[in-house]
C-alpha cells in the first residue's frame, strides 16, 4: 500500500467510523484516538531514545 493508497483508506475508515454518530460521539472518538496516538508516539520515542542511551554507556 502506497502513501496515498493509506490516506485513502485512512479517511473511508473515518468516514465509515463516523456514520450514524452524533457530534458528541464523534469529538469523543477524535480525542480518544488523538490521545491513542500521541500516546503511542511518546512510547516509541521513549524507547529509541532509551535503546540509544543504552547503547552509549556499552
């Protein structure tokens, strides 16, 4: 899958996600998967720069 083959899909799942939603349920699943991945970012960061401090002190 390409990059914009993944845009794509990315916004036909929201799409699909949001139909039959109210506004409310919508804002609340924005903010959970903002927050799903933010979270996920933090984690990853942490781990390479963790991976790289380790790798220093050998």
């Amino acid at each position: 899958m390409n990059s914009c083959e993944f845009v794509t899909f990315i916004s036909v799942l929201a799409s699909s996600i949001a139909k039959n939603k109210t506004q409310d349920q919508i804002n609340l699943l924005a903010v959970f998967f903002s927050q799903l991945g933010d979270t996920l970012a933090t984690i990853s960061t942490y781990e390479g720069i963790k991976d790289e401090s380790e790798k220093e002190c050998m």
